[in-house]
C-alpha cells in the first residue's frame, strides 16, 4: 500500500529557531501534499494544500512567512517552522494523494511530528 | 456548533463487545471518512464512502446522506482496536482539498 514517510517524528527546539519537517511518499507520486495541525485534544486543523513545482495554498489564519512550504519534487514536501515560539509547540502530520487520482480518493497520512518549543 | 460532531467522546468497551461511534454532519458531502489515529499520532485511514456500507474485517461503516449520519462498527472489539477514531467529511461544493474534522472518539477495549 501507499506509506507516507514523515520525519523527524518528535524534535524539541529552543524559541526563535526554525525546524524542518519532512513528509515523502515512499512509492507513489504525490502531485499534493497536506500539511495538519492538531492541539491536544482537538480535531485535525488543515494549514496548508501544497502543490509540486507550485506555491502552497494556506488556510485563513496560518501564516505563510512563519509556516514556509516547499513541494520540490513528486515525492517530497517540506514544512519549516520559522522563528518558532512556545505557542507552535504541537503535532503536525501531513497527507499525501496519489498523482492522477480523483479528488474523493483515500489520503495516506504520516505518522506525524511532535514540536515542543522551549 | 462544530460541522461534524462525533458520539461519544470517549468509550470504554470489554474485550469482545460491539461497538459503534457515531458521526453526524451539518453540510452537504462529497465523501465521508472514518480515520483511526493510534496513540503515536499516526493515522491510518479506515473507509471512504459516499453511499450505503463498507466492510473491512472486523470493520463496518454505513452512511446515510438523508439523515446525514454516519456510524462506524467494530464487531468483537479488541484491545489493539484501542485508538481515536475521527470522522472527516469533504464538503460538497467547498475547496477542492479541504477536509472537517470530527473531534474524534476516544475507544480503549479492555481485556
């Protein structure tokens, strides 16, 4: 089956640093990638539909200079946490649509990255 | 009030019950679908469905766009079917990518 492949899978970071998060498709194309947010106890939060050799599309709210999305290539995205603060500390887990798919077609989530800003 | 509102919030079943979480929506869909989010964070996702029934296994997910309604059934529930299990919906009509998600049921099956 599609496997998503996100990493690092927890990072712990001082305030004003910035962190990478990375998010591949391991053995199919992904023209679109997904980038979600999730507070504790509270539902996903889309942040952002990044798109192959295009800019991202964020949601209302999310803040694209602090939120940088790169989607280089069909199997790689990446979301950069710029100047993180005590506040962006959460989980972040993206998802991946196969290339040539419809649009109501199953997503492959990753396994998800635990911030903690300190 | 949320567009998508799971019941219940948390449930606690023994080893071997049936169980059934419940998902209903305010806006006209697309596609409705149940996700299991394991205690890592990872998420797997269970059914995609926009009419009638889905089986899986020990897994079944109906749906009724009338009432829009949906329930997701666990038959002879065990403790690795521990986990939250969220209901997203793809709004009919709304951006092209974006789900809404339920807050999710939290099920522990205890041995």
């Amino acid at each position: 089956g599609a496997v998503v492949s996100q990493h690092p899978s927890w990072v712990i970071c001082k305030s004003g640093t910035s962190v990478k998060i990375e998010c591949r498709s391991l053995d199919f194309q992904a023209t679109t990638m997904f980038w979600y947010r999730q507070f504790p106890k509270q539902s996903l939060m889309l942040m952002a539909t990044s798109n192959e050799g295009s800019k991202a599309t964020y949601e209302q709210g999310v803040e694209k200079d602090k939120f940088l999305i790169n989607h280089a290539s069909l199997t790689l995205s990446t979301l950069t946490v710029t100047s993180a603060h005590p506040e962006d500390s959460s989980f972040y887990i993206c998802s991946a649509r196969l290339t040539g798919v419809p649009y109501n077609s199953p997503l492959h989530f990753g396994n998800g990255t635990r911030l903690t800003v300190t | 009030k949320n567009e998508v509102e799971q019941s219940p919030q948390n449930l606690t079943a023994q080893e071997g019950e049936f169980i059934t979480i419940n998902c209903s929506y305010s806006v006209g869909i697309s596609a409705l679908h149940w996700l299991q989010q394991h205690p890592g964070g990872g998420i797997v996702s269970l059914f995609m469905l926009s009419s009638g029934k889905k089986k899986h296994g020990r897994l079944i997910a109906t749906i009724n766009i009338q009432e829009k309604h949906s329930s997701l059934h666990i038959t002879a529930s065990h403790p690795r079917d521990s986990a939250v299990y969220i209901c997203a919906v793809k709004a009919y009509g709304g951006a092209t990518n974006k789900l809404i998600f339920g807050t999710g049921t939290l099920l522990a099956v205890q041995p």
